[in-house]
C-alpha cells in the first residue's frame, strides 16, 4: 500500500548528529542557563532541508557522470510530459507524486532525478532559477517510489542512491556520507549561535536601524572581523561546507567564529636552518617581535641555555594545532631543539570565516590595525585540509611584490590586495620539498602574515572594508542582508528612499568597483585573482563602494606568456597551483569566483529584498563588461587577440561551470570536473 510520510524531523538520526548534540547542550547551557535541548533538535530539520538542498543543487548544475538525465518541468501543466509520466509510471510514483500536491504557491517548476536502479525518483520543487542555473527550491525534496513518497529526507540518503547509480565508488561514498552527515549537525550547531554572537541580541531602534549603526559594539577584533563571526552558513553551494574533519564539536565551541570572538595564538621557534623564510621587508619573526613586544623575550627564555633567540625563527601557531600536531609530528625534532615550543606566551585573536585567519586583538584596531595571521590547521574544511603549504609561504611575498608594482604604477585605482609580505614554515634542508613528508612537515608547521584591510591605502579614514561573505549575512538588526543596510546607508546620503533607481545606481556603482580593474589585469597581465566572496572586500563610504580589496593571493593564477610582455617574470615553488596551464586556467579561476559566485551571490540577494529586477542587474554587469573589453582593445601595450579571446570567453553560452558537487562524488580537490550552465551575460534570466 503505498503512502507518503516525512523523514523524522526531530531525532538524531546520524553519529554525527549525536556527536553534536552533548556539545550544543553546553552551549546552550552555558548561554541561557534555562535553555531546552529541543532548540537543537528544532534546527536539525532546516539543516537537513539546507543540505540536500546544496546536494540537489549541485546534481542539477554539476550534472555529474553516471547519473541519468534530469527532466525539469512548469508547475502549471494540465499533464506531466511523456517522459516524466512514463518515468514515474514505471516506478508506481506518479499517483504518489500527486499526492503531495499542492506545491508551494511560489514554486514555478519541479526537477525529477531519476534513479532507475534503486527505482527512485528526487522530486525537488524549484522557485526561481537564477543567473547560471542556480537553483532556488521552493521547498524539501521527496523521494519517490514505488511505495512511498519521503518528504526531507536526510541528505545522506541521495548519497546512497548515487553510490547504487554507479556515480561514485563505496569508498567515496562512505567519505562523502560521512562528511554530509557533519555538516548537517554543524549546520544546526552553528545556527544555535546567530546571527548574532552568544549571549547578546541586538533589536532595531530608532537608534540603531542597521548593522552599520552597532558596528564598534559587535565582539570582535575590529568592525570588519566582527562582521565576518556573522555567517554561519558556510560555502554557498557545497553540501560539505560545514564540516571540520578531525576537530570536535567540543573544540569547535573553542576555535570556530559564530561561537567565539577570541582565540589564544601560540608560538614555535624554529631553527633558522631548519626553516624556509619569504618577505618582501621585515621577516616574520621581525614583524612578530614588532607586533608582541613580550615574545622574543618569551622565546629567549624557553630555547636551549646555549643557544639564542637569533638562532630561531618564530611561527605563530593555531592552539588546535599546537596541542593536536606539534607534539607528535615534530617529535624528533623537539627532542633535538630544532622545534622549540613557547609555552608561556599568547596572544588574543578573533577567528575569521575560514576560521585558520585570525586578527589580534588590539585597544586601537582602525588607527593601529594588526596584520592577520593565517594558520596552519590540520583539519578538512569543504573538501580541504587548512594548512599553510611551502608554496603559500614562498610565493605569497613574490606575487605580493609582483601585484604591488602594477597595481601602483599602472593605474589601478579601485581594485588592491592585501600583502603577504612576510611567511616562514619548517623546511628540511636540501629542498624544495613539493610532496612527501618533509613537504608535510613543512605545511603544518607554518605561517603567513597579512594586511589587515584597515592598513590599505584604500581604505578611508571614514570607509568601512565588509568581506562579501559579510553583505550576504542576514543583519542582526534587520534579519536582512547587511548589503541591504549599506544600500540603505547609500540612499539616506542621497535623502531618498530605497527606489528602483536609487537600487540600480548602488548597483553600478559596484560593479564600476569590483569589475573593470579585475578583466585589465586579467588581460593585459595574464593574472587571475579568485575573488569569492569570501576572498573579496569591498570598501564602502557613506553605502558608496568605492574600493575592493582582494585577500588570500594563494588563489591566483598567473599565465607568464602574457606577464612577460611586460618585463615581468614570477619563480613559483615547485608544484604551484598559480602558475596558469593556459588561458582556460585563468578564466576557470576569474571568471567562476567573480560572475558565477561572488555576483551570482550578491544578485539573488539584492532582487530577493529590493526592488531591482535580476534581468536588469545582468544587464548592467554586460554592459560594463563589454564597455572595459572595448577600452581594453584600444592600449596599444595588449594584444587585440588576447581581448578578444578574454570577451568570448565570458560571454561562452553556455558557461563553464565548476561543478563542486561532481568533483566530491569523483574524489577530486584540485583537478576541476566542468558542466555547462545557461550564461546570464547572454541570455536573459526567467
């Protein structure tokens, strides 16, 4: 007899599941002494709707390998096509799929994945496809079969029927199920924390109407950092995007940014010898001793009698990491004085998003800003393991002083990055040490220092630098986007209300900002920045954009044929990501984490909470694209073929879509699985 039911919504259904509640109790505990654990189980359901919405997302976009076409049909049809009926004839589904009718009202579509050995069908109702096929559902997908119809199942389910499908092998899948499943637990984990940070709520007043009027009160570092402990919802698009494979929720409490604003940063004194030093000024032992006047003399005290504190070079080091890697990696080491723990000193940091970046914490962070800190934590994030590889630390001041020179002498005048001036991590002579285990020993005992954005030229007295991660949180004080509080910050300036024009002229306003500077540098100097939203500041003065600032250069690619036009030449440690494997490399990095991330991103969440029409925003993105090609063409110092390849790249219909779905179930980190979406630059959105 067949029925449909919803998968059980508030028990624990997963290890991991489990695994997080003890550590959500506490919390909860620790926050609001008469909390009931059932506000963890409340999340759990939105979690797992969350997740395998990312999951079926990424099937829809990535289409991977293996798994049959989909079908995505109008919601208002007197009939189901031919195909979809048959498919779901032939399982015994199509009465059941009638039955969990109505859909949503706002629900325009419904894709159908067939599953033909396991003899299922994934009903996911769709509300909006927006700019590159990405997918809004309107509601929890439902499996259906032949006997039943499940509504919101566990995300850990699909994983199964695409194992049964052939479309990842069992021991991928085993990983994948694995990683689904934590990041559906830390999903709700994180949501317990906010939007807000634990124990403070923040209420609209008169007095504060937006995000931006609270700025100097939000726990953290500085404003920016604050801002930053906001977003909880991890990568955008992977399922994974909450996982921390190898710490705990117990330690997650202690070191992940919607849970804390603070963090004890320790110290390792290395061996000059045994240590691998990049600057493009001071060292980074320098600009730590400059920074932390306590710490050489801490070092002097806790390295051998007979050696000195000039003997060593100093890295900073993530307190997960000092208690969990050190010790046992670097044993030998240690017992030879080459590693030399500093036990006795620390300094107070806030965790960034990507919770390995952390900024000190300081009485005057805007006048006197400390640089940030990126760490080295031997745990998965997405489908990565944080560490601070030998290549980061080589080529992180080479390519800084390389930007540097043309960005200040050419006329880049909206668009900066953030230095990386100084890194040094433990390297055994007789290097490079691309793989093996010294190259594991290097990247785990390592450490960068950044520029804070509040240091950048850039950035004005009065401007206010916000990660674009940031502007797609939802506001403490508004529950909407913080972007909608700038552009309000925007109108107010103005004296006007929130209009169509007033939203479109912000808008290009940004695009101006971000847009034009990227493409030059791309073709002129054959350089790709990844300007992800989590990767991209943008600079506001009174809600008017008018700088971005790009940060985490380990990300670039840079394809020397066109660098060399110009004199330029860039030595990159072996085995470096940066260095371009021809044009399609640049665009694949420039092109996905600009247009079909980072403005993907921000236009769905401008036209779900203004009135700007996404058709309309797409528009103006094109326009100001061909507009910079057209400039681009007419310097003489750029090859009109480099142009004009660069242009119909980006106007490829259909795009080149990095399918991050696709590459998990494949295993794949590094080496890039591509599906085609429908391009927004040229085709109008629906």
């Amino acid at each position: 007899m067949s029925h449909h039911r919803n998968a059980s919504a508030w028990t624990l259904q997963t290890n991991a599941e489990r695994d997080v509640f003890g550590a959500a109790i506490v919390y909860l505990k620790q926050r609001t002494p008469n909390s009931q654990p059932k506000e963890f189980l409340d999340r759990l359901p939105a979690a797992r709707r969350n997740i395998c919405s990312r999951l079926v997302r990424g099937l829809l976009r990535g289409q991977p390998d293996g798994l049959p076409s989909h079908t995505i049909l109008p919601v208002k049809r007197a009939e189901l096509p031919d195909d979809a009926h048959q498919a779901l004839r032939r399982i015994g589904a199509d009465e059941l799929f009638r039955q969990i009718q109505p859909l949503p009202n706002r629900c325009q579509s419904v894709a159908f994945l067939p599953f033909p050995t396991a003899e299922t069908i994934v009903a996911a109702p769709i509300e909006a496809i927006h700019g590159y096929d990405r997918f809004r559902l309107a509601e929890a997908v439902t499996l259906l079969s032949s006997t039943e119809a499940i509504q919101n199942p566990h995300p850990v389910t699909i994983i199964s029927l695409l194992e049964q499908e052939g479309v990842t092998s069992q021991e991928q899948a085993e990983r994948i199920t694995e990683e689904i499943a934590e990041s559906t637990a830390n999903l709700a984990f994180a949501r317990l924390a906010g939007p807000t940070n634990p124990g403070t709520t923040f209420e609209a007043s008169v007095d504060h109407s937006t995000v931006l009027d609270i700025l100097e009160t939000l726990p953290g570092a500085d404003p920016a950092s604050a801002l930053e402990r906001l977003a909880t919802e991890g990568h955008p698009f992977h399922p994974s995007a909450k996982i921390r494979r190898g710490m705990t929720p117990a330690e997650s409490l202690l070191y992940a940014p919607e849970f804390t604003d603070e963090i004890d940063v320790r110290f390792v004194a290395v061996d000059t010898e045994h240590a691998l030093q990049a600057h493009t000024g001071p060292t980074l032992t320098e600009l730590l001793y400059d920074c932390f006047p306590r710490l050489e003399a801490a070092v002097e005290r806790g390295v051998p009698t007979n050696r000195s504190s000039e003997d060593y070079v100093v890295v900073p080091v993530h307190p997960w990491q000092y208690y969990h890697v050190i010790s046992d990696r670097y044993a030998a080491q240690i017992d030879v004085d080459r590693v030399v723990p500093v036990p006795e000193y620390t300094v107070s940091a806030t965790p960034l998003l990507n919770l390995r970046t952390v900024v000190p914490k300081t009485d005057n962070p805007q006048t006197h800003p400390q640089p940030h800190l990126k760490l080295a934590v031997d745990v998965q994030l997405t489908n990565v393991v944080r560490t601070v590889s030998p290549q980061a630390v080589s080529n992180g001041p080479q390519v800084t002083e390389l930007l540097h020179t043309i960005l200040e002498c050419d006329s880049f005048d909206h668009l900066g990055i953030l230095s990386e001036a100084a890194a040094t991590c433990y390297h055994a002579p007789g290097g490079p040490h691309p793989d093996g285990d010294e190259y594991h020993n290097a990247r785990n005992l390592s450490g960068l220092a950044r520029q804070n954005p509040y240091a950048h030229s850039l950035v004005p007295e009065e401007g206010v630098p916000i990660a674009v991660g940031s502007l797609l949180t939802p506001s403490p004080v508004t529950n909407h986007p913080i972007v909608c509080d700038v552009l309000d910050q925007f109108a107010a300036t103005r004296n006007k209300p929130v209009t169509t024009a007033i939203a479109k002229a912000f808008f290009e306003a940004y695009v101006d900002t971000v847009v034009p500077e990227q493409l030059r540098l791309l073709s002129k100097y054959g350089i790709a920045l990844e300007t992800h939203p989590q990767n991209s500041y943008v600079v506001f003065s009174n809600g008017e954009p008018v700088a971005t600032v790009v940060r985490d250069l380990g990300g670039i690619r840079v394809l020397n044929d066109r660098l060399a036009r110009h004199g330029f030449t860039f030595d990159a440690y072996p085995d470096s990501d940066v260095d371009a494997d021809g044009e399609r490399d640049l665009y694949n990095k420039l092109y996905y984490a600009l247009f079909q991330n980072h403005f993907t991103e921000l236009i769905i969440s401008l036209v779900e909470h203004t009135p700007l029409d996404e058709t309309a925003c797409w528009d103006s993105v094109r326009t100001r694209c061909l507009e910079t090609f057209e400039m681009l063409r007419t310097e003489s110092n750029i090859p009109e073929k480099w142009v004009n390849r660069d242009e119909n790249a980006l106007f490829e219909d259909p795009a080149t879509h990095k399918a991050l779905t696709a590459m998990r179930l494949q295993g794949k980190r590094h080496e890039y699985v591509t599906s085609h979406v429908s391009n927004p630059l040229v085709n109008p959105v629906e």
